[in-house]
C-alpha cells in the first residue's frame, strides 16, 4: 500500500505518481515609485495530485473507483497516511478525473487512469489536535 486516503487504500500497483504543492501565503502589493512589497497574507495551503491506473481485468474489475467516489460524494476531510504508517494531514478530495480505453464489443474497458486532486484541511487537523489533548 502506498497511501490510505480514509480507508481507500492506493496500492503500488495502481499508483503512478504523487505530486505535492505547497504554497506559504506570500503575495506582493503593487506601490507607487517603489518595488513592489512581499507580504505573508495567509499560512498557505497544501494540495496532493495523485496518478494512476486500475488494472480492470486483472483484479479492479469495472468499478474500482466507485468507493473512492463515495468517500468524495461524503465532502468532509479524511485522514491521509503513507504505506509507512506516516499521517500527513487530513485532505478533501477536491476532483477525480478519468478516462477509459480500448473498449470490448460489450462497453467494459481494458484500461482506466486517473487523476486525484486532494486539498489540506487545516481546520480538521487543528480540531484532531485538540481533541487529542
């Protein structure tokens, strides 16, 4: 297993690339007569793109991103831990994207990728820390 997204477990074999993107909340404000000034306007954000294939005749089947669209359709933040046992936050799945390929007579598909975008809830974590204590 390489992550475990609230239950949904992304296995190696499936997973093709995990991009992370963080940002630390600097802008910059136009002056006049003047460079322009670098502010701190937030704590910045986290967001997690993750890559991969099913394997729909080997052993996914046809549905194998049906439980990964009912964890999105619940739009509340889920723990997200590495295959290691390492939590990294809890994340929101933001978007899932798709696309199927080489296709039997019958409409089932050979081949299916897919896209993952998952945004950091901070508020969640906070909470969870509090809790904790």
């Amino acid at each position: 297993m390489v992550l475990n997204l609230g239950g949904f477990k992304f296995e190696w074999k499936q997973t093709s690339e995990i991009s992370v993107e963080t940002e630390f909340g600097i802008n910059s404000t136009e002056r006049i007569n003047n460079h322009s000034a670098l502010l701190n306007a937030n704590l910045g954000t986290q967001s997690i793109t993750l890559s991969g294939q099913t394997l729909p005749f080997a052993c996914d089947g046809q549905s194998a991103l049906k439980p990964l669209y009912a964890l999105a359709e619940l739009r509340q933040s889920l723990p997200l831990v590495t295959g290691l046992g390492k939590y990294l936050g809890r994340f929101a799945i933001e978007k899932i994207s798709e696309n199927r390929s080489v296709f039997a007579p019958n409409g089932a598909f050979f081949t299916q990728t897919f896209s993952l975008t998952l945004r950091r809830d901070y508020d969640a974590d906070e909470l969870n820390q509090k809790e904790k204590r």
